[in-house]
C-alpha cells in the first residue's frame, strides 16, 4: 500500500472524447530533524521557503514524481468521485490495483472509500 496525493488535474481528450488527466504522487514523510538548534531550524526554514518559491516560479520542478497517471473519460472521472486537488487516497496493490479515498470524518477517524481499477 502506498499513500498518494492528487497533484495535477488536466482536461485532454480521451479515445475521441473529452476526458481528464489525474496524476496521484507518493506522500513521503518529512525529514526535518525534531532535537535542532535554533539556528539550523532557522536555515531549514530558509531553504524550504526558498525552494517552494523557485518551484511556484516554474524555475524548479516539484518534488517527487507521479506514482499514478489515469487518462478517463469524463463518464468515468465522474464513477471515480471526481477527485480534486490534494485528495489522499491508498494506493492498493492486491490481485489488481485498487484507489481507496481516505477521509476525515467528524469522529476524526479516517474512513476509506474502494475505486477499484480494473
């Protein structure tokens, strides 16, 4: 199993007809050190700020790759609950590949959702 994000939605044609690109991206923990100083706590905030402003300015790509690109129709973006940008879902690998949306719900339990894809 492995935790994926929603990234990137796009509109594109699919088999003649008007579809959407989905791309699902591994959520890896973060590495920040908890036990630092002041000052190296003070440089990884620097940096992190830094990097997030080259990449929103298109002048470094993003961390981390697609896991998952999915080309549907727009019938079929709909039967998969239409996902949105930072959804999570588990990536599934179990006889077949299986999306299971995880959720919050009121009681703060996460909750899951199986879209299978066969």
């Amino acid at each position: 199993m492995v935790r994926v994000k929603v990234t990137f939605i796009g509109s594109i044609e699919v088999e003649g007809e008007p579809g959407v690109r989905v791309d699902f991206t591994s959520i890896a923990p973060s590495g920040m050190i908890e036990k630092s100083s002041e000052d190296v706590l003070y440089t990884q905030q620097m940096v992190r700020g830094l990097l997030s402003g080259l990449q929103q300015a298109g002048l470094m790509p993003k961390y981390g790759s697609p896991r998952l690109i999915v080309y549907l129709t727009e019938s079929e973006y709909k039967a998969l609950g239409s996902p949105q940008i930072n959804q999570i879902y588990d990536l599934v690998f179990d006889k077949g590949i299986r999306l299971e949306k995880v959720s919050k719900e009121a009681g703060g339990s996460p909750s899951s959702q199986q879209l299978p894809l066969d």
